[in-house]
C-alpha cells in the first residue's frame, strides 16, 4: 500500500520550503555526527565487560525511553493547554470521527512499523557483523540503505532525486565503501551480506515512515522517536536475554556512564533530530547526510583510540563530505524551487 495513500498533503510554498529544508539537513547531520560517537563508547564498554552488542542495543533504547518519556509527557501538556486556550474542541465532531478514526488507525500502524523497522535494522546489523565483520557490514547497511530510500521515497512517496541527486547519492556510497574498506580488510560471506541488506532494509522504512509521518504533520519528531523506542525494545528483548541481558563488568560506574551516555546522547538525543530531519528532505536525502556518522567514527577512532587513517581512507572521508554537501546543496535548491501549492508526491500518485 503507498504510504501517499489517503488525503493529500501540499509542501511549502517555495519562500519557506529552502528554510526548512536548511534546517532539516542541519539536524540530520548533527544526528549523523551524534551516532558517530556511538562506535567509540560501546567499544570502551565492551572492553570493559562481557556486555553483547544485542544487550547494549537493548538498553541504551530502555536508557533512552527513560529520558524521552518525561519530555513527551511535558510536552504534550503544553499543546493541550495550547488548545484549551484557543477554544478549540479536544475531540472532533461528530461527523468527523470517523476520518480521525481513520487517520489515528494509520497513524497508529505506521508508527508500530517505525519500530519495527527500527528493530530489523539494529538486529540485522549486529548479526551481520557475526557474520562478516564490522566493515562489510556497514558499507553494505549504510551504503544500501540510500538506494532503498531513494527507491521507497519513488515508488511510495512519488519523490525524484533528479540527476544531481543521483549522482550525490552514487558518490555517498563509493565514498563510503572506500572510506570503511579502504585497508583492503574484511571477508564477504553470503549471510552477513543477507543480514546487512535486511538491516538496510529496516533503516530505509523507517526513513520512509518518518518522512510520510513529518510532512504530514501526524506525529512529532519526540513521539515518534518514544514509540518506535518502545516497540523496538519490545522486540529486541527476547534476543537480549538469550544473549545474557545483564552483562558482568568490573567496571560498573565507568561502564553504567557509558552506557548513559549511548542512550542519551547517540539515542535520545540524535533520533529525535533524525525524525525531524526525515520530516522536511527528501528520504534519500535523508539517508545520505546522516552518512555523517562514519565521517566523525573515523575522526574519533584517530582522536581517541590512536588509530591510523590510510590514503584511501582519506581519500573516501573527502569524496562522501563532497557528495554530502553537494546533495544538501541539491536538496536546499530544489526546495527553493518548488511551486506554490504543489502536491506532495509530485503529480499526487497514490
């Protein structure tokens, strides 16, 4: 079923859709920068204990429901006394509950697959990098998943990258196959590569569904982010507890700030800016800045675990920077462009 499905939604009008497409990219780099930091912290706190990539998965999105569950509940407080200072009535007419039915049933559903997609693709993953390491794994997750958003976002949501983008998103994914196996390491088996197209798969959706959801206005960038939390933690749980869901460390403090910070910082924090970001780009777009993260995975591991960047690695964090800038560049003017009261999807396609 197209996600375009239902009534029809219309974009900025062009004075105001550059701004916001600004906006929108500047916070789904800083979410890329965010989940940049997320390698770093959790390979400290695998040094220090025998904690699973599943557990710490797992409780950096309880950590992270924690923190965002207090901001919801605050905020949605503040729109209903926003509403019941402007009169308007909490509930629809009765004419009308029928539509809201409607749309709550939809709103409801896709906010359910949002955490699943969420969940596939942290599972998929960390199963991916069992099978064939952490290299083949993420230039096949990260770089598959812009082609499948750009794919999504064209059969789905009626969006065109054009030629320009295009081209953007072909220089992402080479920069970053060079950028992650520019050494020349890693070993492709037929699994992990399995695993890591489903885990593209999930990440994909879930950009699709927070773009759909945000243009549409259904749901904000913090609910959207709790409740596909509170789905994927669901789901997750039971391969936490097979893998040993409370890991021994003897470092307990250092390990419990660690973990704190990956559920605040690289989650609570950076997923709210993604859905906010999803909300305003294109969702090809949308996967591609967020390719933020390996850029500032590799300046960390240089900065704090001493590693060394060789010239192809080089060579690849200049090529994806470039092609970052060049699609955000791309997006921001084909926003400017667009026509007063243009039908979202282009020619409306359902």
């Amino acid at each position: 079923m197209s996600l375009t499905s239902g009534r029809r939604s219309t974009l900025p009008t062009s004075p105001s859709a550059a701004p916001h497409a600004g906006r929108g990219i500047a916070a789904l780099a800083a979410a890329g920068t965010c989940w940049g930091t997320t390698g770093v912290a959790v390979a400290l706190i695998f040094q220090l204990g025998d904690a699973g990539p599943v557990a710490v998965s797992f409780w950096r999105l309880v950590g992270a429901i924690v923190a965002l569950a207090p901001v919801v509940a605050l905020r949605s407080a503040r729109r209903r006394r926003r509403l019941a200072g402007t009169g308007r009535p909490p509930c629809p007419a009765p004419r009308s509950w029928r539509a809201a039915a409607t749309r709550h049933r939809r709103r409801s559903g896709l906010l359910v697959a949002a955490g699943a997609g969420m969940a596939v693709f942290q599972a998929g993953y960390f199963t991916a990098v069992a099978h064939t390491g952490v290299a083949v794994a993420t230039v096949v997750t990260l770089g598959a998943a812009p082609v499948l958003a750009a794919i999504g976002g064209r059969l789905l949501l009626a969006e065109r990258l054009g030629a320009a983008g295009t081209a953007a998103v072909a220089g992402a994914v080479a920069g970053l196959s060079v950028l992650v196996v520019g050494d020349g390491t890693g070993s492709a088996t037929v699994p992990g590569i399995g695993f890591a197209l489903v885990s593209a798969a999930g990440y994909a959706a879930t950009t699709l569904i927070g773009r759909d959801l945000g243009r549409r206005g259904q749901a904000d960038a913090y609910t959207l982010t709790l409740v596909s939390f509170a789905v994927a933690a669901v789901l997750l749980a039971p391969l936490a507890w097979l893998t040993g869901p409370l890991p021994h460390t003897t470092h307990p403090g250092e390990s419990a700030l660690l973990l704190a910070y990956v559920a605040v910082v690289t989650t609570a924090v950076a997923y709210p800016l993604y859905f906010a970001g999803t909300g305003t780009v294109r969702a090809a777009t949308a996967a591609v800045v967020t390719l933020t993260e390996p850029l500032c995975a590799a300046v960390l591991a240089v900065a704090v675990l001493g590693e060394r960047l060789g010239a192809a690695t080089v060579l690849g964090m200049v090529v994806l920077a470039g092609s970052i800038v060049a699609l955000a560049r791309t997006e921001s003017t084909t926003a400017r462009a667009r026509p007063t009261g243009r039908r979202a999807g282009g020619a409306g396609r359902r």
